[in-house]
C-alpha cells in the first residue's frame, strides 16, 4: 500500500463460557481489517503485544486513530508512536463498524466456546470479508457486479 495509510484499532469484548475475553482489531482507512487478536485481559500489555504483532505483519502507519482506552496511550509510548495517535470521540468509528458482520455471525453460531476456536475464527471471517468486501456504495452497480463475480471466480478456485 503506497501513500496514506491509517490504522483504526478497537476492541470488542466476547464472552466464551461466561468468561469475558476481548477480540482487538485493527482495520486500514478503507475498512480491511488488517489484524485480530484475542486476549483475556485489556491492559497495556494486551494492546501492546497486539500492536506489535500488527507493526510487524503491517509496517507502520502515518496515523493510528483508537478510542479513549489508556492502554492504547501506554503502549504507544513504550513504542514511541505518541505522535501517530489520534484520539476522537466519533474517528473510530470505521472499526467500531467493522464489528457488526462479526457479530451477527457470532450469533448464528451461537457464540464461541474455546479462545482457539473464536481466534481461528475471527482472522478467517476477515480474510473472507476483505476478499468480498467490494464498498457497493461507492461504485456504479456494473463495475460492482463485474467485481463482486471476480471475487466469487477467484474464491471458487481457491477452494476447487
């Protein structure tokens, strides 16, 4: 990816048997979703162990934009990425999003049992939604249409 590149990080929490643990995301200015994690704490190392695995996979970004969580501050200064972070109260709002589809397959699944499990689970859902993720609203319906059966083609290969 050349040019501008911003990071959107969250967490969502998600309870496997009762237990709460927390998936963190990270998703790029156009609505991929770069890295999921899951923790069963959301502290400094948390976030920082998240981050650094995203930097290392993703390089670095012009922008980091989280929400209000001090761990996220915490973490960024060990780093020495102060200055990237933006916090807002409505900037997040791509990740807090990109949430949604994870939520409402969690519940046709009817939540999750194991943290393996709901781990393999969230970087798969991702890759899936990346690859068929065309952003409908921003594209004539033709050029979306011509898009979206390249993706199936391309996943109907893939699995062949």
């Amino acid at each position: 990816m050349r040019g501008f590149r911003q990071w959107h990080l969250d967490e969502v929490y998600v309870k496997i048997n009762g237990e709460l643990h927390y998936l963190w995301r990270a998703v790029d200015q156009e609505g991929e979703i770069l890295e999921s994690y899951v923790t069963k704490t959301r502290d400094q190392k948390a976030a920082l162990r998240f981050m650094k695995k995203t930097l290392k996979r993703h390089g670095a970004p012009n922008e980091i934009t989280t929400d209000g969580l001090t761990s996220y501050r915490a973490a960024m200064k060990e780093l020495g990425n102060t200055e990237k972070q933006e916090v807002g109260r409505w900037a997040n709002n791509r990740v807090e999003n990109s949430h949604l589809p994870f939520r409402r397959r969690e519940r046709a699944m009817l939540r999750f049992r194991q943290m393996k499990s709901l781990q393999k689970f969230a970087s798969v859902h991702a890759n899936v939604h990346n690859h068929f993720n065309q952003e409908r609203h921003l594209i004539h319906r033709q050029t979306y249409k011509t898009r979206r059966s390249a993706a199936l083609a391309e996943w109907q290969n893939l699995m062949a």
